[in-house]
C-alpha cells in the first residue's frame, strides 16, 4: 500500500540525467542535508529544468505541487510526469483539490484577486495580498495547509517578482512542514536588489547550473549565432523623424548662442562642471562629482568630445563618452540648467524656458517646475514599430529558406496580435494601426511569393490564422489528431481565421505539432505565448521583433531554438533581432539601445570563434553607444546575410566537445597601436619575449637579463689585450741585448701589430653593440607590452596569481587586439583589464603617480647613428624626450606596489622611475603632458567567456 506521505516512492526516470542535471539534483539534496528546506535552480531554457525539479521532488517522495506561469507550460508538466515509470495511480493532474500525488497549477489559479477587497472597511488598502485573495484562491491556500508534508515546485520562478511573489512568501511561510524547489532560466546577477532580496528571502542562495555556452560545448544545446538586421525608418516615417527632430536641434542650437538667457548655456555648464565647489567652497573633485550624478557628468564628457566644452579637471574620456551627445544627454543638462538658473525671474529667462518647453516634446520630454521629466517619445514609438522591420522580416526569412529550404522552422516573436490603441493623432498618417503587430507580419510573409511557401501562421492566446490554403490543411490535420473538435475557417481579408470549440491549451499544442511535422515552416506570435516554457525541438530560426529587454526576456526568446532537434542533429540556430535607426533624429538610436540592452550579459560566440557578451559578437564592429550610420546598414546586412548561408562556420567557431573553465572574465579590446611590424593574422597570438633593450632618460640600457652588448667583457678584454702585452713584452727583451734580440724584436713588431688590429676589432665590436643597443630600444612599444607589464605588475604587487604568462592575445580579422588574463580569477582579471586600459588612455584625471616612456628620435643617417653609438660607448648618452602614464590606480595606493609595478615596466616598457604627481616634479610633469595620448590606441572593454 502507498504511504500517503510518500506517495512517489516507486517512481523511477527511465532515462539517464545529463551530467549537469545529476550535479544540480546532487546539489538541492545537500541543501536538504544542510538543514535548508528552500533553495532554488538556475538553468537555461533548453537544459531539462522540467526534469530536475521533478527528480528532486521525486526523490523527497512527498506530494507534490507545481506552480507554472501559464497552461502551456501547465501541460507540458503534466506530460513529462506520465513519461516517468510509476506505480498505478500516481498521476499527475490539474484539480486544485489536490488530491493527485502531483498537481501542476498556474500562478494565476492561487494569485486571483477579488476587486472588491482591495480595500478594508475604512478604505484602506489591505496590506496583505492573502487579505486581498478571491474565494478560489482561498480555497487553495486552505488545501495547501491541508496536504500534510508536500513539495512545492515554482517553474519560472523569476514570475514570483511579480504580485503573487508577496502572496507565496507569506503562504510558503504559513507551511509548516513544505519543501520549496524554484526554477528559472534568468541569472541571479540580473536581479535588482529589491528583486534580489525577495528572492533571497524565499530560497536562499542559488543552484547555478552550467551557463548556455558549456552545454554547447559538451553538445547538449544547439550551437548558435545572434545576428542583427539595420534597417532605416519608411520615407513617411523618416519624413516624420526629421521634423521633429530638426526642432530640438534649432533650440539646442539657441541654447549654444550668446543672449538665449541672462546665464547662457555654455558659461553656466563651465561653472557648474569646471568651477565647481563643495558646500565650503572648496573644489569638489570630478571623481566625487562624477559619483554623485554620473548621468550629468557623462553628458558633460560627451559635449566634451563634440568640441562643445573643455575638459574638467579630474576627468577622463572612457569608450562610453568618446561619442556624440545623445538626446538624454542635452535633456539631462538642460533640466539641470533650467531648474538652478531659470528661475523665471527676467522676461529673457521665462522666454528661454519657453523655447525649451516647445521643443522637449519631439525627443519625448517635459520641462516641469522641477526640471526635465521623461514621457513617451514619438520618435522611439516609430521606431520600434516601424513598418520597415516587417519587411526586414520578411528578407531574413527568405534568406534562410534559400538556405536550408525544407529543414526552415522559424519563430517570429512580436509584442502583440494587434494594437490594442490606435496611434496617437500626431502620429496617424505615419504608423497604420496595426504597425508592428504579428497579424501584418503574417499578412506580408503569405503575400511574398518568396516565404508564401513556408505556410506560416499566427498563434497567439486569442487567435490562430493562416493564409487559406494552409488554414485548410490545418483543419484537417487537427481533424485527424482531435476528430471532437469542429474547426473552420472563417475569411479576414486575405488571411482566415481558424475558429472552433477549443481554447489557447489545445491550440498551442496541435499547431506546435503542425509545425514540427514541417507543414507549416514560419510561426508568427507573441513573446508571451511563444516565449517562454514553449517548446519546439525543431526551431532553428528567431527573429526577434519585441521590445523587451528584461534578461528573463532576452533568455526566454533566444531560448526557444537552442534545443536540440533528433531530426537534425547538426542543427545551428540562428537568432535574429530586427533594428531600425535613422540619423534624422536626436532620439534615432533608441531602438538600436534596445538591442544593446538585450545583449548586456548574453553570451554568444563571434566571428572570430571568442564567446562574449554584448552586441560585439554579433558583429565586432557594432558599439554599444552608438549604431553604424545609416550609409553602412546596407553592407552590415550582407555581411550578416552571408554569415547566415555559413552554418558549419558557426559550429565550427563554437568548439564543440573542447575544454572549458565556464568563467566569464573581462576583457580589454584595443585598435590601433597594435603590435608592432607586420599585422598579425586573425587567432591567438603568442605572448613577446621581454625586449633586449629598453630607452632611458639618456641613450639606452640592456632589457631584463641582458648582458651590455656594448660592454664585452672582461675576458674578451683581456684576450684582446693580450697580443699587446706579449708584443710589449718582446720588445723590452731585445733592448736587454743578448744572442736572441733579433728574433726577440721581430717577435715584439708582429704581435704588437697584431694587438692594434685586436684593438680596433674590439672597437668596432662595441660600436656595433651600441647601435644594436640603441637600435633596439627605439622599438615601438606595442601593446602586448603594456599587458605584459601590467600583468607582471599585479602579480608583484600580490594582487594577482598570474603574471605575464597569463596574459592571452587574441587579434580580430580587423586588426583589433583582446588582451584577458587568465589563471588568476575573476577580480585579478578585473584589475588587470582595469589597469590596462588606464596605462593605455590620455593623460586626463588625477593619477597619484606617472610613469615614463622614453622616445628616442630615429637618427638622420648611418653617420649621425655611430655619433651616437660612441656616445654612449663615452658615458655621455644622448638624453630621449619622454611621454607620460598614468600609473594604474591598482598600484597607486602605497609605494610597494608602485615600486613593483615600476619594476614590471622597466623590464617591458622603458627605463624610468615613477614620480608622485602631488610633489613639484609631478605637478610640472602633469602640467606639460595633461590630456596628452601616449599610445593613439582606442579601448573597450567587454566580457568574454572561456
């Protein structure tokens, strides 16, 4: 007989755990065995969560609830149960009695709200979501602490952030004898704090499972490649774009003339950024400054960088300020200047604020009484659903279809079926109303006579539909799978809608079927129903039309082709995310910063085979702040095109089945500079030896454990001094006389010659070392140095376990470098990227200590470099000009470290000592080099995976 409190013992999986999901079952036991009853799961879609809960469950043995966030997902529970071997009558079912050893419920059938109690009798609000429960709702809390001892599984768990989270963590918290087990694909880093809190109070620490790029490396998700598709705005909509935007930049033109207020624009920003003081009226440091409102003082350093403004003292251009001002940036100074010196006061000053209230709008801002306020944008509306990306839709299917033809199962992910509101009337005329929507997208894909064939349809929670030839084979299809429904087809213009008695649960699952059996090739819904929990083994293709960002978003859609396909087992996704931008608008790369926000974090693999996050690795010309210009979109569109026909390419660049650490680490990206001599070619590039000679303050010195090539030696010295001496030795016996003089004088001429022809040989020697010497220590310094110093600085420093042998080089197909340093740890990789990219950058800030380079001046000829040769033979070396460092901030807090990485430099770099920059020396050396570039090398720091 079953024991009612261990009603799954004798279920068994009959299948084998992967690896990682053994590992993660292992995990959530120790959290039993710990004295935990709450812990929760992190593991990307595609990667079994379904099947690790349930096991942890099934191994507690207790009843069993799930909570899924929709009947999708609901269903699928239910189903993976039944492939479980299981004694009869332990089943898996939906009633919120309970009474099945396992029951999967939707979030919604606890957290269902009665309007009417939102309020108490006083009318105030009820601070208890319990207090605010529906009768149904109540009801299952009520079974909940009836159950006895139970399993409480929350699918999607990140869903808890919503309302209900409040409502579980007080009914969790009334269960005296609950395990709680939550599952997400979303990282635990991606959280807010408030998010983070909540969760921490209702699980605990995390289970995190392998990251998305390790199981495609050990082969159990698809290898992908994220692609973009630019796309510039329709000509009404660009027409639209362009007025608009052509008002704002006519007022910040005003703005930037002398007479627009009584305190002009650029005066006020020079004494609010550069004259700036602290309450007692001391100078307020940037670095404080840039702490207290970094969005204003990245603004600052952007109008800095357009020429608009000098450089405050303290501060330093990073990769995010060495581009033009964007809208939110004049926004942001204009509130800013608005509220502290447009007081209104003067008919000029009440005029300004005027000309700025009219013109905020077209960017999507307000100027109120306590500066800019921030409202929906025109421009970002357009964007977002401007029809060109329909159409882009469109292309990337067809493209794909010429690809691969039959083995095509693409997803089209849009926000909504149908806009729920019209445009507003400024826009009427420029969007149609169902802009963006997945009903038009089915309308152009079945109208292309190139992605007709595909017979694609439209799924959403409200509506199936199809062209009519497809709807009619649809039909009968579902005839043969469910003969009790009685479908038809009713006309919608050139689509019909397929209507019967049936509802979004039976839906989903018979067009997933139509779909994988490959009698419809192009899906076209909504994130919502398609995304997340959906699962098709045979997706291949994305292409993402949303405008969510969220990282649980961003996991959840790209999720949906990662799984693997039995049917194509070298299957390779491809994700696409469809961006349109225009230059005719100050707000024109806000859809292009949507596509950035949903690559931060994300891992994919390059073209260069490097895994990194961000938008680098769909292309690694791509910059987060900024979009190509418009001229380029064409050629960045072949050039992903081309990329989607190479297939095999990707797989290849992903490694499959080679080593991993599965650690994500900085890295520092750097063109120009380079190395030195000839490009490399595209790949790992091996570390430099340290050079043999280094500049100095005067003439040159041997590298690191190089003997003075000038100097010889005192062996060589004295073999060539020796014919002399013997020679000298000769010569005197003969003066002495005697029976042998003759021989003895003859003797002392040949080898007193032959100590003079030594001599000079020695000479020549040394003066051939010298130029060497000299030779070699005007070398440029390429950047590979840099790193190496850094690195060899750090460990010195005891700040790292590495030193420049963990230093790995990577060069781009376009000359640019990565530098990351490996064997060390996360934070040492930190410092390291840190570190280097201030060695690297313009002497701007406030570096507490610099550092040398010397420059010796190529000499004009063959003769001029002898001259200086002999000199240095002499002592009296010619002196080099220097340029400046900064000395990382790692290494400026006390002089050990100083002196460690003085050391490190000297061995790669240059000769030179470090000098504090607060003392005389430093203040004059800071005064004739400040904002000087020392290198010309542009950096960016991105993350990469290894």
């Amino acid at each position: 007989m079953t024991d009612p409190e261990r009603p799954l013992d004798g279920v068994r999986w009959p299948g084998e755990l992967r690896p990682y999901q053994r590992t993660a079952v292992r995990r959530v036991s120790e959290r039993w065995d710990a004295g935990r009853r709450r812990t929760w799961v992190v593991l990307p879609p595609g990667a079994g969560k379904t099947l690790v809960g349930l096991e942890a469950a099934r191994r507690l043995g207790r009843r069993t609830v799930v909570f899924a966030p929709n009947t999708a997902i609901q269903g699928q529970w239910v189903a993976h149960w039944r492939s479980y071997e299981r004694p009869e009558g332990c089943t898996a079912g939906t009633r919120r009695d309970l009474r099945d050893p396992v029951t999967v419920l939707t979030y919604q059938s606890l957290a269902v709200f009665d309007p009417d109690a939102e309020t108490d009798e006083d009318g105030r609000p009820r601070a208890s979501p319990r207090e605010r429960l529906h009768g149904n709702g109540a009801a299952l809390v009520a079974a909940l602490h009836a159950a006895g001892p139970i399993t409480v599984l929350l699918d999607e768990c990140h869903h808890l952030l919503q309302v209900w989270g409040r409502l579980l963590d007080e009914v969790l918290g009334e269960l005296d004898d609950a395990y709680v087990i939550g599952l997400t694909g979303t990282p635990a880093a991606s959280l807010t704090a408030a998010e983070a809190r909540l969760v921490d109070r209702l699980f605990g620490p995390p289970v995190v499972g392998a990251s998305i790029p390790a199981l495609v490396r050990d082969g159990h998700l698809a290898p992908f490649a994220e692609l973009a598709y630019l796309t510039a705005p329709t000509a009404v909509e660009r027409d639209h774009l362009a007025e608009e935007g052509t008002r704002f930049a006519e007022m910040c033109t005003d703005l930037l003339a002398p007479g627009f207020a009584d305190t002009d624009f650029l005066p006020w920003l020079h004494a609010r950024f550069t004259e700036r003081a602290t309450g007692d009226g001391d100078r307020l440091p940037w670095p404080r400054l840039a702490a207290q409102e970094p969005e204003l003082t990245d603004a600052v350093l952007r109008l800095h960088h357009a020429g608009l403004c000098g450089l405050p003292e303290g501060a330093r251009l990073l990769e995010r300020h060495r581009h033009p001002p964007h809208a939110e940036d004049w926004t942001a100074l204009i509130g800013d200047y608005a509220r502290n010196r447009l007081d209104g006061g003067s008919a000029r000053d009440r005029a300004a604020r005027e000309r700025i209230r009219a013109a905020l709008p077209s960017v999507g801002y307000h100027l109120t009484v306590r500066g800019v306020r921030a409202g929906t944008s025109p421009a970002d509306r357009v964007l977002a659903r401007s029809a060109a990306k329909s159409y882009a839709t469109v292309e990337i299917l067809a493209a794909e279809a010429a690809s691969i033809g039959a083995r095509l199962r693409a997803l089209v992910l849009c926000d909504h079926e149908r806009a729920a509101a019209r445009p507003p009337a400024r826009l009427r005329g420029v969007l149609a109303d169902d802009a963006g929507s997945a009903w038009l997208q089915l309308e152009l894909l079945a109208a292309d006579a190139r992605t007709e064939g595909l017979s694609p349809m439209l799924v959403t929670g409200r509506t199936v539909a199809a062209a009519p030839g497809t709807a009619a084979d649809f039909i009968a299809f579902a005839a043969r799978h469910r003969p009790d429904l009685d479908l038809v087809a009713r006309p919608s213009g050139a689509l019909c809608r397929i209507e019967g008695g049936w509802s979004s649960r039976v839906w989903v699952g018979l067009v997933t079927r139509f779909f994988e059996a490959g009698r419809c090739q192009a899906l076209v819904g909504t994130r919502a129903l398609l995304g997340e929990g959906w699962d098709a083994r045979g997706v291949n293709t994305v292409v993402d039309l949303t405008t969510a960002t969220t990282s649980t978003a961003v996991v959840q859609s790209r999720g949906r082709a990662l799984r693997l396909d039995p049917a194509w087992p070298e299957k390779t996704a491809h994700t696409w995310t469809v961006v349109c931008t225009t230059d005719e608008h100050p707000r024109g790369s806000a859809d292009w910063d949507r596509f950035v926000r949903k690559h931060e974090g994300y891992l994919g693999v390059d073209a260069e085979g490097e895994v990194m996050s961000g938008v680098a690795h769909v292309d690694p010309a791509f910059s987060p702040f900024e979009p190509p210009p418009e001229e380029e979109l064409d050629a960045v569109n072949a050039r992903m095109l081309a990329r989607a026909e190479r297939r095999e390419e990707t797989r290849r660049r992903w490694r499959l089945g080679s080593s991993y650490d599965d650690a994500l680490l900085p890295t520092l990206r750097v063109r120009a500079g380079g190395r030195a001599g000839a490009p490399e070619p595209a790949g790992d590039v091996p570390l430099p030896e340290p050079p043999a000679a280094l500049p100095a303050a005067a003439g040159a010195v041997p590298g690191a454990g190089v003997p003075d090539p000038a100097a010889g030696g005192a062996r060589a010295a004295l073999l060539a001094a020796l014919p002399a001496l013997l020679g000298a030795a000769a010569l005197a016996l003969a003066a002495a006389g005697g029976p042998a003089w003759p021989a003895a004088l003859a003797a002392g001429t040949a080898l007193s010659a032959l100590g003079a022809a030594a001599e000079a040989r020695r000479r020549h020697v040394r003066l051939r070392g010298a130029l060497r010497l000299l030779e070699a220590a005007a070398e440029p310094v390429d950047t590979a140095r840099y790193a190496c110093a850094v690195a060899d600085g750090l460990r010195a420093a005891g700040r790292s376990t590495a030193g420049a042998e963990g230093v790995r080089i990577r060069v781009d197909a376009d000359g640019v470098y990565r530098y990351t340093l490996t064997g060390a740890g996360a934070q040492a990789a930190e410092d390291f990227t840190t570190a280097l990219d201030e060695v690297l950058a313009p002497l701007v800030g406030s570096p507490r200590y610099l550092i040398p380079r010397y420059l010796p001046e190529a000499p004009a000829d063959g003769r001029e470099a002898r001259e200086r040769a002999r000199a240095q033979l002499a002592g009296r070396p010619r002196a080099n000009r220097a340029a400046y460092h900064a000395v990382p901030g790692a290494f400026g807090r006390n002089r050990e470290a100083v002196r460690a990485f003085t050391a490190a430099w000297n061995t790669w770099v240059s000769a030179g000592e470090a000098v504090y920059a607060s003392s005389a020396a430093g203040r004059e050396i800071l005064a004739e080099h400040f904002g000087t570039d020392p290198t010309g090398a542009a950096t960016a720091r991105r993350m990469s995976w290894s």
